[in-house]
C-alpha cells in the first residue's frame, strides 16, 4: 500500500482588475502579465493597485512583480489618448 503523500497546492488568490474577478494560484506576475491576463496591451496600459486609506493607486511599471493579495483591486490606467 502506498504512503499517502503530503502535496502543497498553491492557494487560490482572488483579485479584479477593472471590477473583473480572477484567480490565480500564482501571486506573483509582472505588471505586464496581469494586464495582458485583462485582455489589455501594456504597450497602451499600465496597472495600478487601488489600496485603502491611500488616495493614489500605486502603480506599476510592465516590468514591476506584483505580489497579489487576495482581494486585491486593480486598474488599468491608458498611457496616453490620442486627441481629436
């Protein structure tokens, strides 16, 4: 009979980005990942974490880990707009 074997699994960490919800199991991604994870070019975006008691998000640069928080709530910020 075999030993039971105690395997870790990596913790579900629940976040939004741009009010959408996510999961991951891995809570540390680059900027750049998270914001292509949301469907959106880091050449045109960058991400910012909305944190309590701060009245700026931080934000991020594309190369920048970013340790995920369950519950963390993110945005995406356009770089630039292109002006009529």
């Amino acid at each position: 009979m075999a030993e039971p074997t105690d395997i870790k699994r990596p913790k579900a960490v629940k976040f939004t980005i741009d009010g959408r919800a996510y999961v991951t199991s891995d809570d540390k991604q680059t900027a750049s990942e998270l914001l292509r994870l949301a469907g959106l070019d880091p050449s045109g975006y960058d991400l910012a974490e909305l944190r309590e008691g701060q009245a700026k998000p931080k934000r991020f640069e594309d190369d920048d880990t970013v340790h995920i928080k369950d519950g963390a709530r993110f945005i995406s910020i356009r770089q630039r707009a292109e002006v009529a």
